[in-house]
C-alpha cells in the first residue's frame, strides 16, 4: 500500500481526494520528503477539520477510551499480584514450580499501561470507522493533557528538591508516550484484514 492509499484510509474525508490531486501533481517538481511532510500536514490538518465537524462525535470518542481504560484496567490489580508472587517467588503446583524472572514485576505495569492505551486508540478507531483516525486525535489529546497535569501534580506534590535520576527521567518518557501508544493504536484499528484483502466500512 502506497502513502495515498494509507491516507485515504486515515483519513476518509471528501476533501482528501482533492487534495491528494494536488499534492501528487506538485510532487512531480518537488523531493520526497516534502511529499511525505504534505501527506503529513494534510492528515493534521484534516483530522482538525473532521473533529471540528463533529464535535459530539469527538466527546463520545474521549467517552470510549475512558471506557475502553476502565475495562482493560479492571483485571490489572489482580494480575499485579499474581505476577508479585510469581517473581518473588512463585507458586508450587503439583511437581511444578511456577516463577516469573525478578524484574517481571517491575516491567508489569509499564506493559499493561502500553497495552490499555493501545487498545482504547484501536477502539475509537473500529467505532468511528467513518472517520478514519480523526476521532482517536481528540482522545490522544486528553490523554496527553492528563498525563502532563499529573506529572506536574506529582512533582510539585514533593517536599523535597527533584533530583532527576534515571528512574524518575525513564518513568516521565514511558508515561509521556502513551499518547503515542493510543495513536498506533487507531492506526492498526483503521486497517483490517478480511479474506486476504484490506476492507473499509463507514459508519
């Protein structure tokens, strides 16, 4: 699948065939890379205008997240534990000694949050079909805005001066880029496999 054909299907807005005429008329003059900086504008820009037109819509995307978070967070207590047990210990079980490597119980949450937000980005995507990624920007934003209001919380909230060390610097990028994590998501969302073919459904 070629960079136009992608878009398209990231962004499946009336406007974007148009569009996509022109830049691929101007790209016959130009570089690569300011093809693939235009595809790249033209993406932002027309996820804006989409969020813009439908802004109930993009409320009931934050809405699906929120939920989606909700669900997949729901079990990750008790999974919490049992993976504590299993890489402090582990459990016996008949002639077999079940255990986890020590660090798995340091990396559990990280890959539970890496997880949780990918899923809520594909969710938004296969409800919002119609809409390509336009409605999983709306949620990456929350997210992000979230995310950086809790990290100035919890910095501000200590009594001492902040010493950044390599844990507190690892721990803000791992939790700055769940943004991220919720944006691949909608982008394996979009694309769906069926008979060997890639299919597209609007709402």
């Amino acid at each position: 699948m070629n960079a136009t054909r992608l878009l398209r299907r990231l962004l499946p807005s009336p406007d974007t065939d148009a569009l996509l005429g022109d830049i691929t008329e101007e790209a016959r003059h130009r570089s690569r890379i300011w093809y693939c900086a235009q595809l790249c504008a033209l993406l932002v820009v027309g996820s804006w205008r989409d969020v813009r037109r439908h802004p109930l819509l993009s409320l009931r995307a934050i809405g699906v997240g929120i939920a989606t978070l909700v669900v997949a967070f729901a079990p990750a207590s008790a999974m919490l534990r049992v993976v504590r047990v299993l890489s402090e210990g582990g459990y016996y079980l008949g002639p077999y000694w079940l255990t986890l490597p020590p660090n798995a119980f340091r990396w559990f949450p990280a890959l539970v949050n890496t997880l949780g937000f990918a899923a809520s980005g594909w969710t938004i995507a296969r409800v919002h079909r119609a809409h390509g990624v336009a409605m999983v920007i709306p949620w990456a934003l929350f997210v992000s805005v979230v995310l950086a209001a809790f990290i100035i919380m919890a910095l501000s909230a200590d009594t001492y001066p902040t010493i950044w060390t390599a844990p507190k610097i690892g721990g803000a990028i791992s939790t700055l880029s769940l943004p991220a994590c919720v944006l691949l998501g909608g982008f394996f969302g979009v694309l769906r496999h069926r008979g060997g073919r890639q299919s597209w459904k609007r709402m």
